[in-house]
C-alpha cells in the first residue's frame, strides 16, 4: 500500500490529539506549514469515528511523505491516534517514511517508556482491550520506536519560534529549499492572496509583479513568503537576495547569473565569464521551462536586464517578481504593486508580538509601546527591530531607550532608509530632499518647486527622482509628504556629517555662528508663546562659498536664537533687523509672529521665498528688495494697505488671505509674473485695483470669504490666462462684469453664497452683444440667467444661490462641463432633460428638498455620478450616488436611503453605483437588485474595502435581523454602518 514519491498528493500528514492542541499549537503547526507551501493534511473532523481509521485517513498517510507526529499529555488515551502512529510507524519501517516526533509539554522518557499520562492511558486500555492485547503491545513498541527517533521537545520557550524551526525541519526532510521569514508575519495575507492569484493564472499576459516602496516596509518579507508558498509548483524556482548591492561587487553580476544557471539546471556550479555571455545562456535555460524567479531589492533596469534579458525569453506560465524603491522601475508590461506602511492595528499587534511574545502589550507598558509605535509610523522593519531590543528590558530601559530615539534614530533601520538617499543621482537630488526634509513638509509641490527653481535648482526632475524612490510622497491636496522616519534620516544624515561639532554640519542644531552662508531660515514666534517655552524650532539653510555650490540649500535647525540680537524693549519677541546684516546668502525666509526693529535697507536682497505669517506692520517698507522673491506669503497680517508702485519682476505667487484689515488689493503694476493671487478670507477688502489687467499670466484668483466685496473691476476680463476664479461667500457682490463670459481660459467657477438673481451686472462697452448671466441688453438687468457662461467651464460651483427657477437646468450649454454643484437651493422641482450638457459627469443636488427628479443623462456618458438625497423616482439612470452622511444620525439615514433605494430599484436597472462620503473619504460601492426580496442586496466593488478588512467585519443582515460575517453580498444598511464605522 506504499505509495511512490511520485503520486503524493500530501508533502505532510500532521497527527495529534483532537482535544490537547486542535485549536491552539496544532492549528498554529499547521498554518505555518500551509504558510510555507508544504502541502499538509490534517483530520479536521472533530468527533471520532470508530475504532478502525476510515479509508480517507489511510490513503492520505500512505500518500504522504512526511508525518508530524505531536505527542501532548493525553495522546495515549486515544486509540485513534494510536491507530494513526501504528500505520505511519509500518509506513516508515516498510518504505522509509520520514517522521518528525514533536514533544508538547511531555518528555520524550515518558512516552518512550509509557510513563506519567501515558502510563495511566495504557493501564486503562489494558483493562478495556484484554482480548486485543497484541494490539496494546503494537502500540507500546510503535511509542518505543518512533520516539527513539528523536525529535523536537517544547520546554520553556515560546512556540512562534519553535515552530518556524519545525517547518525548517520538514523542508529539509522534503528537500525543499524554503527562505527564512521570521516567527511573526503580519498584515502581508492580503498581499499574499493577490500575488498568489496571479501566480495561479496561467492566461495572464503579465509575467512580471514589481513590488515598490520605501526601504523595511516589508517587500522581501511578502516576496519570500510567495516564494515558500510557490516555488514547488514550478519546474525550476530561484530566488536572488539583494541585488543591486551584489552587483556593485567585483563579478557580482556574473555571480547572481550564475546562481540563477545552476538553479534551473540543478547543478553545483555554473561558470560565466562575463555578462553578456551570461544574458544568452540564462536565455536558452528559460525559454522551455516553466520558471519563477524572484530578484529582491532591484534598483535600476540594467541589473533586470542583465539576469532575466527581455520578457518575451519568458516561457509560458512563467512569472517573475522584482522588489524595489522605485516606483519607476521597469514601466511597461509589468504589474506594480505598492507596498505601505502598516495600519496602527497592525502595527500595534507586530510590536507586540517582538517586545512581549503576544499580541497585545501588558498593561504597564500601553503608554510607552504607543509611543515606539507612534515613532515607527508603520514601518515593520523598525517594529520588529525596536521591539525585540526592547524584549524583557524594564520600564525605566524603555523611557530611556525612547527618549534617546526622538533624538537619535536606531542606526539599524537608519541603515536601511539610507539607501535610497545614497541611491539619489547627484548632490543637487540630494540637497532638494534634505531641504524638503528641513522645510517644505505638508507644503504645495508646486509652490516648493518654484521655490527651488528660484534658488537655482532643476526642481521638476530633481522631485521626480524622489517620487521615484519613495523618498517623499504627493497626497490628495498636491502637498508634498514624508514617512516621519524618512524625515529622522534625513536629520540624521546631515547630524552624522560631524557628530561632535555641529559648526562644520551643513545643517546643525544649536547654531553660534556662520551667518554669511546661512541661505534659509525659519522663525516661529507665534509655537513659541503657544507652547509657553523658552525655546524656538529655528530651521537655517546654509551654503558653502565655493561657486561650484552657490545655489546649494543648505538648514540648520536650531533650538534657540541666541546669536540673534534682540531689541533693548521688554518684548522679547521683538528682534533687531541688524541680526540679518551679514545673511548676504539668504534665499528662504519663514517667519510667524516675528516683530522687526530698525531699518530694512541692510535685510537681505537675495530673498526668492519670503513667508512672514502675522505680518505686524500696516505696509510694506518701501527700503525692502524684494527683486527675486518667488513666493510672498503674508497671511493673517496686519496689512492696511499692501504697497504702492513696488516691484516683483519674479513674483509667482501672493498670498495675503485672512488680512483682516486689508481694504483694498495693492498695486499690481510691478507684477508682470504673478501667477496665484490669493486673498481669502479678507473680510474688509472692498476693490479690486484696476491694474489686475497687467496679470495675464495669472491662473488662480481666490476671493473666497470677502465678504464685503461689492463689485470686481470690469478689467479682470484682461486676465487671458485665468482658469480658476473663487468668489465663493462673497455676498455683499452686487456688481460683476459682463465681459466675465469672454474669459475662454476659465475652467473652474466658484460663487457658492452669493444671491445671484440680485446681481446687477456692469459693462466697458453696454453696446455690446454680451451680457454675463443674462441675455439682455443694457447696463443692468436683475434677472439671472446662464446663458452666458463662459463655454470653456469644465467645473460650476453654486451652491446655496437661492437659486429656484426650474427652467435653470435647461437653459445650460456648457458643452466642456463635468462638474456642476447645485446644493443647498430651492429647487422644488428640476425636470426634462439636459441637452446642454453633452459631457457631465457629476451633478451634487443635496440638500434642495427637491420632491420630484426626472433627469435623462446624456447617452454619451458612460458613467455619470449624481449626488442627491431627496431623489424619490429616476428615469433612464443607471448610475445613483449619495453623500453627507453627518456624524450621529447614520442610522437613521441609512435607513432612509435604504427605504428610498427600494423604490429606484427596476427590473431593467439592476446595477446602481454609489458613493458614500464619509470623513472626507469617497467609498464606491456597485450595488446589485438580486431579485430575492424587497430590499437590495450590495457586492462591494473590487478593492474597496480589501479583503482583510472584509473578514474582520460583522454585518448587519436586515433579513435575519443580527450580525453575522462578512459575506459575499450584504445589505445596504450594513454597508452604511460599517463604512462610517470603518472611516471615522
């Protein structure tokens, strides 16, 4: 009954006692064999069946061809597991079965010799079985032998280790070759299950998964467990550790070649003498083979090309995994996976289980594991490192030890980080991260670029290269974002460049001396009576002399400004404008809450990024040389009247918002560059100076908040370039251009507050044929219309308008319109169709108590996302969406929609696509109408929620009325609920 290596359907058979270890050690055994890709059977039938084991259990010990045997405390009392170690004994002795004993919690005497529990199970059976006593003494010598084989013995230690090394030892027994992992993995499953979906898929045309992401976020971790999981399902498996450091070594690329040559052909050695070479035999060893190969840590495609050659080599059914730290690492033909950061669940449940050998922390250590938590930030190479230097230390180690990494970074994970900084092209790369890491964090990308572009920088690329490497990250509000131990470094990098004199640092802490290079810096008075301190974070740029690095940025955090003469008067906020005399190099200047006393003639003339936040005096000072300034930031000043006849040749952006006291906009004259004018919020300003026509390159004018703003000057149609145009809150506007409909660059249109049926509307020639908003002739007209909109919008804000004719919507014709936002009007009905809109995507109508909707949506859209929750009957819609879901009332809003849903829902509508928005968050889900019932059932859309997340969940079933798992389909309530459960 042996059967041949060659028919094994198991790699191992896992015997144990039900009752002992079925759900805890050998559940954990079993899960990190299956983990490994050691293909294992196990009894999972809870109840025993008889005396005889039935015809399954036997055929799969015979088709095994290796037995785990785990011998715990009561595994003698049952004559089932008895059974089970005669047969596997027999299987041994007859056709040299491997056999593993685990000794769980027992010693390997007592059941050699049935002693202790053993001892007790066998007297009974003697007792029991007195006319199978051969039967008895079969078991006692199989007990005898199989624990003469030695084997592995749990004692005082923890079991995730324990049992990594049993599924070494299984591997070995089964010739497998299997990669080291760790004892704890996790929040990689979901990883995992895609990348071994795509392994599976044979039809696929894509043979290469890239797996992208900063340095320790756990990219060869996930490719390793693949790899385990996958490598016996191929002819021919090889996995090349780091590979971009091995080829820097002398013949390091002929040596990864030929590792990979001896893989596929099972041989010792291969030897290549060069690369190319190399490339045309790996050719040959492919092209018949079904093959998978992993290349870890990859960080240029000439390294890719040099091992694996060109995709079509491939045979079919092969797949190759690359894992790297750059996002832009092979870009056509491959599939892109981004690995990132850990949840804080996750990272949570990581650290503990290095730090304590559980999942959670004891409860004297909750507020310190929070805090090493906090300072990982999701990395798991810094959990798993921090956590198991912390293992066993005391709680006074523990503050010590987090105290001494807020100010110095764990080299070993600085070690890893590192790599990508290194891996940056040239100095200027790097000096654009290191000043990002020093100022520009949570900054808009292009107003840093400009900023660097000023200071003699090749900004576009130079921030490429960093998006490129996971350096730094751009978030959904085009702000420039760092992983917070990226940043540590950073800092750490400039703090290594002299660890033990911070003045020959290019960026140092505590700064003396050394103004003639400083190039930037920042002073935030306003933190510093916050937080009621006697200190201030002070960040410098400095620059060498040498002109080979004139326009290097380089900072200096400081701690203090104690070389920064102040006045002699008793605010020790004010500062003597003599401290910046010699800054002759100083190119970016931060201050918030700064007051200045003395003259500005000597201020420095090099400035190309001023931000001065609560600006304290009522102009500008006519001595201040502002001919390089890029970025001029001067919110929340106290600016009465900006400045008169100055010039910013190289001015791009102004931002004066929320400058209370600010009645009129300056003068525009000497601003022939501006390409943002921002004046938010400035609840005074009442005109707009005429001199805006000299902006033709202006792109963004924001208005929002201004709310004593009675008219704009009819010159703002000079603005050729203008695309967005926010008046949004404006109310007090009673008069607006006509020739605003001439404005063919406008692509954005924000007038959210303002009553437009009162407008009054002006014109530079009333003869003309245009009339802004309204289609009639003369100088004023009271009465809204749209037909005069300029044709270029792609967006139309207008919301809360009191806007009520429900001819509105026919009247449009905005052929280039995606986005039209009309909340929050009295709207009691819109009806017919809208021909004018030929390309809407987007329509957002909460919030008008509109009590009857017939909308027929252009038949060229494919997909159009309407947002409404007073919709009670829809017409030819195919696509439905709903948003605001306000904290308190989810279920009883849930609930109504649910109750509305039912009566959209149409035999020949079936599909519905919705759109929750809940914590700012857009959650898309595809509803179905199943036909099963009244209510509908919903099918999350793909990705959505991921799965991991889907199996966590408990959801409410309206028909069963209780919560159960997560299934397939759910009701719409429990959608609801759980996704503001989810996102809040």
């Amino acid at each position: 009954m042996a059967a041949s290596s060659s028919s094994c359907p198991f790699d191992a058979f896992l015997s144990f006692r039900g009752d002992d270890v079925r759900k805890t050690f050998a559940d954990h055994v079993y899960a990190a064999l299956t983990g490994a890709g050691i293909h294992t059977f196990r009894d999972d039938e809870e109840i025993e069946r008889g005396k005889n084991i039935d015809q399954e259990l036997t055929k799969a010990i015979q088709q095994s061809k290796v037995a785990v045997i785990v011998f715990s405390p009561d595994h003698a009392s049952s004559r089932w597991c008895l059974d089970e170690l005669l047969m596997i004994n027999e299987r041994r002795k007859s056709d040299g079965m491997h056999i593993l004993p685990i000794f769980y919690h027992v010693d390997p005497s007592a059941v050699r010799r049935q002693k202790e529990s053993f001892k007790e199970a066998f007297d009974r059976h003697e007792q029991q079985l007195k006319e199978e006593i051969d039967k008895v003494e079969r078991w006692r010598a199989a007990l005898k032998e199989v624990a003469d084989l030695g084997g592995e013995v749990l004692k005082d230690q923890y079991e995730a280790p324990f049992i990594q090394n049993i599924v070494k030892l299984v591997a070995n027994k089964l010739d497998r070759k299997l990669l080291h992992v760790g004892s704890y993995l996790t929040g990689i499953d979901d990883y995992v299950g895609r990348i071994n979906q795509w392994l599976q898929d044979e039809s696929t045309n894509v043979r290469i998964l890239v797996l992208y992401g900063i340095g320790g976020v756990g990219k060869t971790i996930i490719a390793k467990t693949v790899y385990n999981q996958n490598s016996h399902k191929f002819e021919r498996s090889c996995f090349l550790a780091d590979v971009a450091e091995t080829s820097e070594q002398p013949k390091g690329m002929n040596s990864l070649q030929e590792q990979l040559l001896s893989d596929i052909h099972k041989r010792e050695s291969v030897k290549i003498y060069n690369v190319d070479e190399g490339v045309m035999k790996i050719k040959d060893a492919m092209c018949c083979r079904k093959v998978i190969i992993i290349l870890d840590n990859v960080d240029n495609s000439e390294q890719f090309k040099s091992i694996i050659g060109e995709q079509e080599w491939l045979s079919s059914g092969s797949k190759i995994i690359v894992t790297t730290r750059l996002k832009c690492l092979l870009s056509e033909g491959c599939w892109k996976l981004h690995i990132e950061p850990l949840s804080v669940k996750n990272s949570h449940k990581l650290f503990a289980l290095h730090a304590f050998g559980r999942e959670d922390s004891p409860e004297n250590f909750d507020e310190p594991s929070e805090r090493v938590v906090s300072l990982c930030d999701g990395l798991p190479l810094a959990l798993c490192v921090l956590g198991s230097f912390l293992r066993r230390r005391s709680i006074d180690e523990w503050k010590s030890e987090i105290k001494e990494l807020q100010e110095i970074p764990d080299s070993r994970i600085q070690k890893i980080l590192r790599k990508s900084f290194d891996s940056l092209h040239n100095d200027r790369h790097r000096s654009i991260f290191l000043h990002i890491v020093f100022f520009f964090i949570g900054w808009d990308k292009d107003v840093v670029v400009k900023i660097l572009e000023g200071c003699g920088f090749e900004a576009i690329i130079g921030v490429q290269h960093l998006l490129d490497r996971c350096l730094i990250e751009i978030n959904e509000r085009n702000n420039l974002a760092m992983h917070q131990l990226v940043r540590d470094m950073g800092r750490e990098v400039v703090r290594q460049e002299s660890p033990d004199e911070p003045g020959e640092r290019s960026r140092i802490c505590n700064h003396k001396e050394g103004t003639k290079t400083i190039r930037g810096l920042i002073l935030d008075m306003h933190m510093l009576r916050e937080e009621n301190e006697n200190s201030v974070e002070e960040s410098v740029l400095g620059c060498e002399d040498s002109p080979s690095m004139v326009n290097r940025l380089v900072g200096i955090v400081c701690q203090r400004i104690g070389n920064i003469p102040k006045t002699s008067s008793t605010s020790a906020d004010v500062i003597k404008t003599e401290a910046f005399a010699n800054m002759h190099q100083l190119n970016v200047l931060l201050l918030n809450d700064v007051k200045l006393d003395g003259g500005y003639e000597d201020f420095p003339k090099h400035l190309v990024c001023l931000r001065w936040l609560r600006f304290p005096l009522n102009s500008m000072p006519t001595c201040l040389n502002v001919e390089k300034l890029v970025v001029l930031d001067m919110r929340h000043s106290r600016l009465k009247h900006a400045w008169q006849g100055k010039s910013f040749p190289c001015l791009k952006i102004l931002d004066l918002s929320h400058s209370h006291l600010l009645t009129a906009s300056p003068d525009f004259t000497g601003l022939p560059g501006l390409e943002s004018l921002l004046l938010k919020d400035c609840i005074n300003l009442v005109k707009i100076d005429k001199s805006i026509r000299v902006l033709r390159g202006l792109v963004l004018l924001n208005l929002e908040g201004c709310i004593n703003l009675r008219m704009l000057p009819d010159t703002i149609a000079d603005l050729k370039s203008l695309e967005e145009l926010n008046l949004t809150g404006c109310s007090e506007l009673k008069v607006l251009p006509k020739e605003l409909a001439q404005m063919e660059s406008l692509k954005v249109f924000f007038a959210g507050g303002i009553t437009l049926n009162e407008l009054s509307f002006s014109s530079r020639d009333v003869r003309g044929p245009w009339s802004w908003l309204s289609g009639r002739e003369g100088p004023e007209s009271t009465m809204f219309s749209s037909a005069f909109l300029p044709l270029s919008l792609t967006h139309l804000i207008l919301t809360n308008c009191n806007l009520s004719d429900v001819k509105f919507t026919t009247e449009l014709h905005l052929p280039s319109l995606r986005h039209l936002v009309l909340r929050d009007n009295p709207f009691d009905t819109i009806s017919a169709e809208i021909p004018g809109l030929p390309s809407l995507e987007y329509l957002d109508i909460t919030q008008c108590n509109i009590s009857n909707v017939i909308i027929k949506v252009p038949t060229s859209i494919e997909e159009p996302n309407l947002i409404g929750r007073s919709v009670t009957r829809l017409s030819d819609l195919v696509r439905f969406g709903l948003e605001d879901i306000s904290s308190g009332c989810e279920n009883r809003f849930a609930a109504s929609f649910c109750q509305n849903f039912e009566q959209l829902v149409h035999s020949d509508c079936p599909y519905f696509r919705v759109k929750f928005t809940i914590m700012n968050k857009n959650i898309w889900c595809q509803l179905q109408y199943l036909g099963d019932g009244p209510r509908p059932r919903v099918i999350l859309q793909e990705n959505t929620l991921g799965p991991s997340l889907a199996r966590n969940l408990l959801l409410w079933d309206m028909h069963k009325g209780k919560f159960e798992e997560a299934d397939e389909t759910m009701s719409i309530l429990a959608v609801m609920l759980i996704l503001i459960k989810v996102f809040k």
